[in-house]
C-alpha cells in the first residue's frame, strides 16, 4: 500500500514534467515567427536540445503514465470481467495485489 501511495503522488509531478516539455509558445518578428520551449525560450521547439528531450517524455508518457491512467480508471471493469480470456490476466496475485490497493474498500 505505501508503494501505490508513492505511485500515486509522483505521478502528478511527472505528468506536470512531461506538459512542461510539451508546451511551446510563438515569438513573432517583424519579418518572421519562431516556435519556441515556453519553458526556456532560447531553445527552439522540437530541434537541436529539445528532441531527446521531447521523445523521452513521449516514451515516458506511452509506457508509464497512459497504462497507469487506464488502470486507475477502469481497474475496477477489468476486474469485474476478468473471466474472460482477454482479461485473465488480471488475476494473476501481483497484479490483483496492485489493483487491491487502489479499489479495494
């Protein structure tokens, strides 16, 4: 229970982390415009610096955080058909155990 409690409250910080990253803002010139990090303006929007940056945060967000949004959501449907094949493996102990610490009462 005290690892889902960590989970829980890092999660926000990442999540604030990674809309930092994704945010950029346009500065417009007399003759032109440029697409910056609104975080730091001198570093262009997804060129030089800001690309593995970009792309980490990207993996970050796919492989972490979004299967961790599903799971809080719709933890509780999963387990209500985890007698169906395509959700057997919600039964497995570890698994359970992690989804016992967010639904169970």
């Amino acid at each position: 229970a005290v690892l889902a409690t960590l989970v829980l409250l890092s999660y926000n910080k990442i999540l604030q982390t990674i809309i930092t990253v994704f945010s950029s803002t346009e500065l417009h010139y007399t003759n032109n415009s440029k697409l910056v990090w609104l975080y730091d303006g001198n570093i262009t929007f997804l060129e030089g610096e800001h690309i593995p940056l970009f792309v980490t945060s990207l993996l970050v967000l796919l492989v972490l955080i979004l299967p961790y949004t599903l799971l809080l959501l719709f933890g509780q449907c999963l387990q209500a058909n985890s007698n169906l094949f395509i959700f057997s493996w919600v039964n497995r102990p570890a698994f359970k155990y992690f989804l016992d610490n967010y639904h169970a009462p």
